[in-house]
C-alpha cells in the first residue's frame, strides 16, 4: 500500500489520507494538531515560514504505519544510522524513518523541513528555529491522554523566547533521566548546548543591567 501511494500535494489531505489507510488514525489527529501549532509558533517568533512549519508538523509521524518491532529493520534497509540508544528502544527511531519517509514518499526536498522533522522527539544540536518550533509544538500537543506534566513550565518558558520553550522541555526530561529507558546522544546534546546558551544571554542581559544602574 505504501508503494501505491501517491500524494496529490495538498499536504494536509495526504497525510490524513495515508494514516487512515494504515489504520493510524490518533496518529493523523495529532500530526494535524502538532502542524497548527508549529504553524501559529512560527507566526509568534519570526524566522520561520508558517507554511514549512505546518508541514513539517503533518509528516513528523509519518513513520507510524511501522510497527515498532519493525522500525530498527526498516531504518537499517534505509541505510539509516541507527544509534545503540535507538536499537535499545526503537521507538525513538521513528524521527529519522519519518524524514526519509517525508524525502521519498511525499516529495519534501526543503532540508529545513526534513531536518525538524529527523529531530522531532529529541531535538538536536545546532537546532534551527524550525527544528525547536516543531520540537515544541509536538511537545505541546503530545499524543498521550491527559495534560502534559510538564504544559504549564514550557508555556510560561515560551513567554521568554522560543529557546528557553525548547529547554523547558529538555530540562524536564534531563531532570528525570534516570527513570527513562534511555538518554538520546541527540537530546544530551541539545540539552547541554540551550543550556549553556541561555546562561550566556542571561548573563549579558545582567551584565547590561549592572551598566545602567
């Protein structure tokens, strides 16, 4: 079925039509909540075109229509890199089937597009504002049942700027990181990196302070 399909290029319909064909339907609601979030995210910061921002959020879960047990398989027959700490749970590979499956079945050539899509769940170093805007809007409308635990300290982080939203969230799971199955390279990465970054600009905005006193 995968092979047969063919996008008509409205992305929005596609996506929704090719996770309901594979029976992944909760996957197809969150894709499009997760694309008008990235949408509306990229319209309050700047910097990033809504419309890259909305379908990098349709097609960050493309890869659901593979079963989990099947994904390291998958990634490897796509001469994907795959990471012990992916191999030890696979479902964090998803975000790299995802973007080829992006590349190839759907025809996304943006690099920008198909970068926030690869680092969706774990962000990455060296993050563009598109890679956090998706990171964040997934991490908004998180396809669990309930109110994210962490909802209430990344929207007030947001308030601040788009990084310290995106370090909101890596904080959150840094914190607990020894409860998690694994700790993502990409996500310690990112992680150390934001961290080292807002630290820095705080202390110039203090810096600043204590001149005009």
């Amino acid at each position: 079925m995968i092979a047969r399909f063919r996008p008509s290029g409205n992305m929005a319909q596609d996506v929704q039509q090719f996770l309901k064909l594979h029976h992944c339907p909760r996957t197809a609601e969150h894709s499009v909540r997760v694309a008008v979030v990235a949408a509306q995210l990229a319209s309050r910061f700047g910097g990033v075109d809504p419309l890259d921002a909305a379908d990098a959020g349709y097609l960050h879960d493309i890869s659901a229509v593979v079963p989990i047990p099947e994904r390291i398989r998958v990634a490897r027959e796509l001469a994907l890199d795959v990471l012990p700490e992916e191999e030890a749970f696979p479902l964090i590979v998803h975000q790299k089937i995802s973007e080829t499956m992006a590349s190839v079945l759907f025809g996304v050539s943006s690099r920008s597009v198909l970068s926030a899509i690869g680092c969706h769940t774990t962000l990455k170093a060296s993050a563009s504002r598109l890679d956090m805007i998706v990171f964040v809007a997934d991490k908004i409308e998180w396809d669990q049942a309930g109110t994210p635990p962490y909802i209430t300290r990344l929207t007030q982080a947001l308030d601040i700027s788009l990084e310290h939203g995106a370090f909101s969230y890596l904080e959150y799971m840094w914190e607990q990181r020894d409860r998690l199955k694994v700790v993502h390279p990409w996500l310690k990465e990112a992680y150390f990196e934001l961290k080292r970054k807002i630290q820095d600009a705080d202390a110039d905005v203090n810096r600043d302070q204590d001149r005009d006193r």
